[in-house]
C-alpha cells in the first residue's frame, strides 16, 4: 500500500457534473480529490482486504442470528422493547440485504483492523462504483498510469445482480431519502438508475412524505402502496419515530433489512470480540460500563457511541493524550471502548478503507482521508489502483 501523488485530470470536474457526481464539493471544500491514489498490490487486496471481509461478513450474521432471538441481547443492543419483533421477524424471514460497508485501519504491514461496519446506510457508493472507475479509465486512457493498471472494484455490476436477484423484473421500487441533502438524493438517484438496469421500476418518495393508509400500510404521496423501499434512512432512527408503530403492519420489503439494525450498531463489537477473542482482524472491544473488560483493553481505546455517523462524539486515548471528534449530541444509549487502531499516517494523511459487501460477497474497496486522526464527515475520497 502506497500513496502516490498526482496530476488530476484537467476536465474532472465537468466529467463529474455529466455523470451526476455534483457533490464533488461539499461545503466549498474538496470532496473528491485525485490529486493522489492508493496503489495495492493483488495478493495484497485479496488476502488482507477481500478475504477477511467476506469472513468478517459471515461472523456478523451468525451474531445476528444469536442476537435475534435473544431478549437480553436486543437489550444490550439498545434495540427499542416495542420493536425487537420486527427485527426477529425479518431476520425469521431471512429478509434479503442489498449492500454494507467494512472500515477498516490499515497500513500494508498487518492484518487490516475492523473499525466498524456501516452495514445499514453507508454511502459514498457513486463514487466508488462509478466516479473511481471513470477516472482509472481516463488516467490510462491518458497514459498516466500503466495499461495493466487495475481497481478492486465490482460494485456497480453486483448491485444490478442483486437487486435483480431480490425482485421479479418489473416490479415497483420505491427510494426514500432526504430530497433536500444534495449527497443522499444524488445516491438514491444512482441506486434507482441500478434498479432500472436491473429491471425493476424506481419511484422516489420523499422520506418524509410517506403516509399510511387505512390498513397500516406505507403509501407515496399518489397512495401507492409501498410494497419494496430502499431507505437511506437508518433504522436506529426508524425505531424511535411514531412511523415505528406501523412497521407490523407495513407489510413492506424494506433495503436494508430491519435485522441490519443489529450490524448497524458499534455495540455489536464488543458482542462480535467476546465470540471471536483474539481474531486478527478485530480489534478488542467492551462496552464502557464493564469496568474489568474496559481495563483489559489498556490505556489506548477509542470510545464510541452505539450510534454514531462521520466520528461524531467519538474519543480516542492514547495514554495522556486525548483527542475529540465533532459534537454531535451521541452517546444516550450507551458507549463502547475499542483498542486503538492509529491510521496510518501518510505525511499527514490518514485513510481509512473502506470494503463493500453486496449480498454477502465482498465486491470492492473505497479509501477516504483525513487530515486529522479522526474520520469526520467531509473526509476527502480518492481512488485506488491495483498494479
């Protein structure tokens, strides 16, 4: 694994705007940035990245299928009392996943570290399915980088499969997200513009314009029964708004599953450690209020809330030194401490990977960096290669 410096492409930004990529920018600061990339070698990414990814993957729903049925685990998991039915139901059901996103610390020396898994609304998925591959073309095409030149990428191909293994070709796909936050709806329109190369018919509704009819069911804004939903919308969230009380008689196939409520929650690492203590690729965890388990970890720990998005209330400790992310008012359900697993630093660049899962293949690998030690929200994407 190395970072190499670049010379960005001198249309990139029209190239984005044609493709839809229109928050390359988010507030006036660089979210795309091309101006380096990541070089791996093969055995590299399918040995440290792909493999244990899909291994990762297959722990993680042996823990939902024990978390699922267990009262004292959904409370442990902060899964709302009202609700722990229709998370059982929809794993019972085996309801169907479309996609999840591994983070993982990693350096090119070691095993890559699991961080978390962003197994409900992860996004960043344009840019890595479509906008990436476009400029790896482009720099060959260009001769700036060699013919053979590679990227771990399946993304966009995978997604078209399992949409168009998860629903009958022509059947009605609804999209919900926040129509008025640029990067949301420009994802949902890709995933939709997947839905229709898949076969399937996508209508977009606004998240917060669903209503209910008569029977409990969701409609659109026409009345149109929900019956599939692909939400960019996290089910921590669902369970806690007034809507939840409809979810039983909704009768809906929802994208993600309800059951990714469990994989979607940084709780479930110290429950996956405690299963799988000493697995290279985790990273010891406990949950903040076990005094023994949290002093096992050391003086060096990241301590983050069950429920936190682009480092948010997180805290990372290293002996005497202590640093904060982003305030964001996380923390009432409850907090975990993890071992720390420093980013590398790249002359002051520090990425962290992310390893996409469709279905349950791991299909592709996304990087975005950071300046400081903490991930936050407007962390710059840059692509990869495989040489």
């Amino acid at each position: 694994m190395e970072r190499i410096t670049a010379a960005e492409r001198p249309d990139w930004q029209a190239t984005a705007e044609r493709m839809g990529f229109t928050f390359h920018h988010l507030g006036g600061e660089r979210y795309w940035d091309e101006r380096a990339y990541y070089r791996f070698t093969l055995d590299e990414v399918e040995e440290r990245i792909e493999g244990p990814s899909g291994e990762l993957h297959a722990m993680c729903l042996d823990l939902v299928a024990e978390a699922a049925g267990s009262e004292a685990l959904m409370h442990r998991l902060a899964i709302p009392d009202d609700h722990r039915d229709v998370i059982a139901r929809s794993w019972a059901a085996r309801a169907p996943s479309l996609y999840g996103r591994f983070d993982f610390s990693y350096d090119g020396t070691g095993p890559a570290k699991m961080l978390e898994y962003n197994a409900d609304t992860p996004t960043s998925i344009f840019e890595t399915a479509l906008f990436q591959w476009q400029w790896l073309e482009d720099m060959i095409a260009a001769g700036a980088l060699p013919a053979e030149a590679d990227q771990y990428n399946r993304l966009h191909e995978a997604l078209v499969a399992r949409m168009g293994a998860i629903l009958t070709p022509g059947s009605l796909l609804h999209f919900a997200s926040d129509a008025d936050h640029p990067e949301d709806r420009q994802t949902v329109r890709y995933l939709e513009d997947v839905a229709r190369q898949a076969g399937l018919d996508p209508e977009f509704v606004a998240v917060n314009r669903i209503g209910v009819d008569g029977d409990g069911r969701f409609v659109d804004e026409a009345g149109t029964i929900i019956a599939a939903i692909f939400k960019l919308y996290p089910w921590e969230d669902m369970l806690r708004e007034p809507y939840a009380a409809h979810l039983t008689t909704a009768r809906a196939l929802f994208l993600e599953p309800a059951w990714k409520a469990i994989l979607s929650n940084k709780a479930m690492l110290p429950l996956l450690w405690e299963r799988h203590r000493g697995h290279p690729n985790l990273l010891p965890a406990a949950f903040a209020d076990d005094p023994a388990a949290v002093a096992a970890i050391g003086p060096r720990y990241a301590m983050k809330p069950f429920f936190s998005r682009e480092g948010w209330d997180i805290e990372l400790v290293d002996g005497g030194e202590v640093q904060h992310g982003p305030a964001g008012g996380y923390g009432e359900e409850g907090y975990i401490v993890q071992a720390l697993a420093p980013l590398p630093d790249h002359d002051g660049f520090r990425p962290v990977v992310g390893s996409w899962i469709v279905g349950d293949e791991a299909v592709a690998m996304s990087i975005r960096e950071d300046d400081v030690a903490i991930t936050r929200d407007l962390a710059r994407f840059v692509p990869h290669i495989i040489v």
